[in-house]
C-alpha cells in the first residue's frame, strides 16, 4: 500500500522543488496561465504556487518545459506536483510523478466550515471556481476518483459537481454519488468551468449554482 503521508525528506524536496519551478516562471508561462485558455488572475498563480520547469530537478528531466502544479496542505506544505504540458506536443498532457497518488486538489476548502462545497475536475478548474468564491475542490481527472473520499463529502449539506459537459464527466459525477445522496450535478454547458467562466464570467458561474 502506497504512503499517503509522504516522507519527511520527499516533503522537504518537493517543497524546495515547487518554490524553485515558481521562481522560473517566465513570460511564455504566464501568458498561458492569464491568457484566454485559462484566465487565471496573477494572485491565484501565486497562491497556488504555479511554476514552470525551465531547470528542471534530478528526476524531472522528462518534465522539461511543463508546467508544475503544487499539491499543498492547507498549512501550504507541499506534498505532490503534477506536470502539465506547456502547449502542443507529444506524450500525456498531465503527468505525475512515479510513485506518486491521486489526491484532491485544494484541500484547504474542506477546512472552511461551509455547509456547501463544489467539485470540479481538473486543478485549473479548481482555481477558476475559486476565483469565483466559491468553496472548492478538484479531482486530477475524470478517470481519477477515488471512492476513499467520499468520507470527506458526506459531512456537506450539498456537493455541487461541475462537471464537464461531456460523456467521462457524467460518468464522473456517477462515481462520486454512488453511496452520497448530497450531490447535485451542475453540468458546465458546452463545455467545462472555464469556457463556462469564460463565456459567462464569474456572476454567470454563481448564478448557475444558485450562489
């Protein structure tokens, strides 16, 4: 059984190893991550600490030129990264580490006492839907559930799943009410939380939860 605690020194790596990547944010990086295709704002890559992999760590050097996405605690420890390709290419667009576990992303927002709380697949959903104020965690992928922690959304009221618009998303949604009866399906129409922020801004991305 893999370790969800990771080790002292993997903490200690990975923590040194995150604040590296942001530091090698560069122009190339940021007009991704602002831009059109993922609109976030300076002050959620900063929160999140996202980098880029410009030098990359012993290990990385497959990661070369992605983008890298802290998974931290809510103390703001970092416990993982996962990689996102920077543009097109060949290979997976995400990828984890070896070794490494499913974990939800943003896990801060189980800690703020909401009777609500949204999920979404994907980190840079994630953060949109956080942009939006909206209490909020996030799944790797739609292929990444795990029914473990399901122990960690029954004590909600509500779970909203903004899910994409297609047919793995409602899959998805399935997987995560199976033994709930606190979800509700909000389906990002046409597409997924950002073309849906995108398209309708962050009123229109309220709205549609009834927040």
């Amino acid at each position: 059984m893999k370790a969800i605690v990771p080790s002292a020194s993997s903490r200690r790596f990975m923590e040194l190893t995150s604040r590296a990547y942001h530091d090698q944010l560069d122009d190339e990086a940021l007009a991704y991550l602002t831009g059109p295709e993922r609109l976030l704002s300076e002050e959620s890559i900063a929160s999140h600490r996202l980098g880029v992999v410009r030098s990359p760590e012993p290990g990385h050097e497959h990661v070369r030129g992605h983008l890298a996405i802290p998974y931290l605690t809510p103390d703001g420890e970092c416990v993982a990264i996962r990689f996102r390709r920077l543009g097109d290419g060949d290979g997976p667009k995400y990828r984890s580490l070896a070794g490494d576990i499913p974990r939800l992303y943003g896990t801060e927002a189980l800690q703020l006492g909401t009777r609500n709380i949204c999920v979404t697949e994907g980190e840079f959903d994630r953060i949109i839907a956080k942009q939006c104020g909206l209490p909020v965690v996030g799944i790797p992928g739609a292929k990444s559930w795990e029914p473990i922690w399901k122990r960690l959304l029954v004590q909600f009221d509500s779970v909203y799943a903004l899910h994409d618009d297609d047919e793995p998303g409602r899959e998805l949604v399935a997987k995560i009410a199976e033994g709930l009866d606190n979800v509700r399906p909000i389906p990002m129409t046409g597409g997924d939380v950002t073309s849906y922020f995108a398209a309708h801004g962050r009123d229109g991305l309220r709205a549609k939860l009834g927040a």
